[in-house]
C-alpha cells in the first residue's frame, strides 16, 4: 500500500517578534517528525525519526547503503502502515542480505540518525569503503546549477524552513530526481531509493545535499555507487578522510558564486 505524503501541520496564533519590539499573530507550517520503522522479512532493523514521505523510497535507500540490498530488485515487497505511534515500513527482502539480517538484528542495540549509535565496535567504523569508479571532475558552471535547482524545487524546506534535501544530477547539474526529509541522512537514503527506482547508474552524474558534510553522507553515497558530492557545508575531517581513501570528489560549502574543491584526485578543469 502506498499513503499520500501527508502535508506540514499548520499552528495558528504564534507570537512573531520583530526587532523593534513588535509583535504580531501568525500561522507557520512545521515539518512532520515521526517514529518510522523498518523491518525486513519481518524483523525490525531500525527505528528512524524521518518525515513520513516517499517511504518507499526510503526503505529500498536504505536497504540499499545498509548493504542489505545489492539492488532495488531484492526488495520484493514494500507495504507501508500508518500506526498510532508512526508508520511501519514492511519490506520482503532477498538476496545478498537475506543471510547477514538476523545476526544484525540480534547484533544491534540501538539505531539513531546519529550514526555511530548502530556500529558495534570501532572495527566495524573503520571498515574500509569500496572504491569509487574512475570519473571526471565536475564543471563549475555544473555545480553552481545542481544547488541553484536544488534551493528552488525545496517546496518543503520553503514552507516549514525545517527539511534537508538531496539530490540527483546529471554531468550539466540537471537534477534528476530530489527528495526532503527532517533528517539528512532519511533524504540521502529517499534519493538513493527513488534513483534505484529510476534506473540511474550513480556513477553518472553527482550527488548535492543541503545537509552538514558528516561521514555518514560521504559513506551512503560512496555505497550507493557515487562518485562525486556537492555539500553547502564544510565537511568534518572524518568525512575528508573516509572520501580520499573511497576517493570520491567532494565539492563542500557551494555558494553561489564559488565552493571548495576537496577532490580526493584533482584534475585540470577546461
């Protein structure tokens, strides 16, 4: 079963103060944040604080960087159930992580968009990434257009000012396909899906996401089959170093008119 994406909520009668000490009454829309869980052939795997939109999307994304999934065809299922706590993502899954899901399940202890909360042991984070593909640096003027477009088609983050966005472009900063969440690493992961969905080899093209430049991004989309990332923010050091090693380009705090070229192998722009 698909649900309708539910719209923001409306509060009414908040106080907005301005400098000169006025105040009037408005009405703003706040995003919605809710408990989503996602299970996999019947056992829950994690419970994700997440805008409850393209969830679908966001179970084969997921499914996806988690390395439960090697393509969007071993998810053979998606059902989502709106409960009285959430929603509920049930997922049937096959394939690569068939074997590897009930030891995981049993293994973790907590899941947080924090990150760090599901990982073991230190071991397990400094588990080395694959390798990205051979690639092209990105043009400038292809930079400058994915952010552009990207703050443009952010219909939610316009109306509540409280959404991340991620998004897919080809080699010109045509996106591709866009999605928002309350989390950024929920609308990395929505991207990765509905890319998978639409056939899009990641290699060809580059990823743009509003959201701050931590390791987790950096690691989805290397995961994900990426190659290259645009960030309106500086990245943490981790998230340099887990890049050069993967060696994807990284292209962090974008602006209009000018960004950081963090590549991992910088290469003569034409």
């Amino acid at each position: 079963m698909t649900l309708t994406n539910p719209a923001p909520q409306t509060l009414a009668d908040i106080f907005e103060i301005r400098r000169d000490g006025s105040r009037s009454v408005v009405s703003r829309e706040w995003v919605l944040e809710v408990p989503v869980a996602l299970e996999f052939n019947g056992l829950t795997y994690a419970v994700m604080m997440a805008t409850p939109t393209d969830l679908e999307d966001f179970a084969r994304g997921f499914a996806l960087t988690e390395g439960l999934a090697a393509s969007a065809h071993d998810l053979t299922s998606i059902a989502v159930a709106k409960v009285e706590l959430g929603f509920i993502i049930r997922t049937s899954l096959e394939g690569v992580g068939v074997e590897q899901l009930s030891e995981r399940v049993r293994t973790r202890v907590a899941e947080s968009s924090c990150g760090l909360c599901g990982i073991e042991n230190l071991e397990a984070l400094a588990k080395a990434l694959p390798k990205v593909s051979t690639h092209d640096p990105i043009r400038p003027d292809a930079v400058f257009a994915g952010i552009a477009s990207l703050r443009e088609r952010q219909t939610l983050n316009k109306r509540t000012h409280a959404a991340h966005g991620a998004a897919f472009c080809d080699p010109s900063g045509q996106i591709l396909v866009m999605r928002e969440d309350v989390g950024r690493h929920n609308g990395i992961d929505k991207l990765v899906g509905a890319a998978a969905v639409a056939s899009f080899d990641p290699a060809d093209g580059f990823f743009v996401s509003t959201a701050r430049c931590s390791y987790e991004i950096v690691e989805k989309v290397v995961k994900a089959g990426g190659t290259s990332l645009v960030t309106v923010s500086l990245p943490t050091t981790m998230a340099v170093d887990r890049a050069t090693d993967a060696g994807l380009s990284l292209y962090c705090l974008a602006r209009d008119d000018s960004f950081l070229d963090l590549s991992a192998d910088t290469k003569s722009i034409d």
